[in-house]
C-alpha cells in the first residue's frame, strides 16, 4: 500500500522538529489545554501549604478577542484563539504573586518514543483589557512558557519567561529557567519550612524575586533584550513566533527563537531536582502570563505546535 501524507495549511507557519505530536489550532476547540490548579489531595480537598494561592488563577477561554472599539479582533487564521487571563491584582515585582495576578495553560502529556530534541512552537499576542485610558503595554509584566520534565532520574523545568515591564518601568528582556547558587527550600518557598516545591520547580511562582527583575528562579538570557511588538492601543494585537528547543538528553537548553530573533542557549541547563512519585515520563507545556498593575491582561495563543526528534 502506498501512503500519501499531506498537513493542514497552517503548518507551513511552523518549523517543527521530524515528530509533529500535537498540532493545536483553537478554532478547533481547547485541544487539552486548561488551567494550572493545584493537588486537592489534604484534608477537605485542601492543597499543600503554599504562600502563593495556586488556586486563584483565572480560567482559561476559548475567545474571539472583542475589544472595547475595534468589535471582534478574531484569531491569526479564524476566530477563536485560548486567552489566558489574569486578575486584576498586580502587586510589587519583588513580593511573591499575589492572588490572580497570574494565568495559565497546562497541555498534560508523556514522552512518546526516545527522543533527543522536544520543541514548542506558537502564534501569540498579549493586551491588557482597555478599561482606562492609555497603552497600557507597562501593565503587562511578563509572558512566560515552560516544559515540566521528568525522566528515569530528574525532575526538571527549561523555560523561559519575557519581562516586560518591573513596576510600571519597561524593561523587555528575556530569562531563562535556572535557580541559582545558594538558595535553600525555605528561601524557594518564601518561608515556609518543609514546603512541597524543592528549589528548580514552579520556578513561575516560587523564588525570591529583586528589584532589577532577577530571581532565584532566572537567569538573563544572554543577548536577550528584544522590543516586542505592542501596538498602539491595547484594542489592536499583532501576532507573534515563539520557538524553544530543548535537548531531553543532554538536560540542556537549545535555542530560543522569538520573531526573526534567535537565541543560542546551548550549554545552558536547566535545575535538576529529585524524581517525584508516578510521573516518569512526564512532559508538560505550560504557558503563562503576569499582570504588573491593578489590571486585567490577557495572552491570546493562535496555535500551538509540539514536535519532537
């Protein structure tokens, strides 16, 4: 028997890796993705002690973009992109996230096969609500996206995370997953003693963070300021590449691509961590973004490609 294979014509956008394992258009529905919660396994369905409420991120929808002036805005190839939201709540940059002031997307996955390479890809863009007057791009703190890995040995978190604005200051540059030297548990977990998370896991929530913008959790990419596009008012959103490979064999970054701008990570690695129970081959892509004012802002993703090799 002969076989022909052909791809949708969205595809030609992308440039995934031999392997296409997921090719997510949300025009087609939320295709698995859905909120970060936390493991309602205590007493009375509570979760572990935390500081930070991971219960109190807003849920994922699958939206056609209405603004306040410009009608619907529509997704980059039809109608429905999954916005990710946040609260209204932003607090300091250098205290940990308040309630809400964060929003997530979690697509729950497994290895598939040996490979060496995994790869994201996507078409995104960001706005706050306009409910005021003005940009607004100095709201938005940070976007962020990481993979939550774990083989036969280690847990361990690649990722990376723009900020782009630190208390109402813009500052656009990119940083990568990667705890540093000499951070305790009771630091990563702002206190409390014996907290669930070991420093290298959940990097988006715990570590102490500094009033340049760095933290426990990150690390400046290097060559990794980048003015991304953010129009004029936050009725109007442009649609941006996003690309980050990871050497699952190595346990070390690739590259990070960002529009036309490339960013060798080779080297580079991410914190390894102790195995948690039941999750060997785990591989999750989660994306994220942060409010940095008493504002709503939102993340639209397009399409989402994972392909591995």
């Amino acid at each position: 028997m002969q076989k022909f294979l052909s791809y949708e014509r969205g595809l030609g956008r992308f440039k995934p890796l031999a392997n296409v394992i997921c090719y997510d258009d949300f025009d087609n529905g939320f295709n698995g993705w859905l909120d970060l919660t936390p493991n309602y396994v205590e007493e009375n369905y509570e979760s572990f002690d935390s500081v930070v409420d991971l219960s109190s991120w807003a849920p994922n929808q699958l939206s056609s973009a209405s603004m306040r002036f410009a009608s619907s805005h529509g997704s980059m190839d039809g109608t429905y992109s999954l916005k990710v939201s946040t609260a209204p709540t932003g607090g300091p940059h250098t205290e940990p996230p308040r309630d809400g002031s964060m929003g997530h997307a979690i697509k729950r996955l497994s290895r598939y096969g040996n490979p060496k390479l995994i790869q994201i890809e996507a078409w995104y863009s960001y706005t706050p609500v306009q409910d005021r007057e003005g940009k607004g791009e100095e709201d938005i703190r940070a976007i962020g996206f990481f993979f939550d890995v774990q083989d036969s040995e280690y847990r361990y978190m690649p990722g990376v995370r723009y900020v782009n604005s630190l208390g109402g200051k813009l500052v656009k540059k990119w940083q990568y997953y990667q705890v540093a030297e000499g951070v305790t548990p009771e630091d990563w977990n702002f206190g409390v003693k014996d907290g669930w998370c070991v420093p290298g896991v959940d990097n988006q929530w715990y570590g102490r963070r500094f009033e340049d913008g760095s933290a426990d959790g990150y690390q400046w990419v290097p060559g990794g300021e980048q003015d991304l596009v953010y129009n004029e008012s936050p009725d109007k959103i442009n649609w941006m590449y996003f690309r980050l490979t990871v050497d699952i064999e190595k346990r070390e970054y690739v590259e990070l691509q960002s529009g036309d701008h490339v960013m060798d990570m080779r080297g580079i690695k991410p914190t390894l961590t102790e195995g948690y129970a039941s999750i060997d081959n785990l591989i999750n892509p989660i994306f994220f973004i942060e409010t940095d004012s008493e504002r709503s802002v939102n993340l639209y993703l397009d399409s989402v490609v994972y392909s591995t090799e």
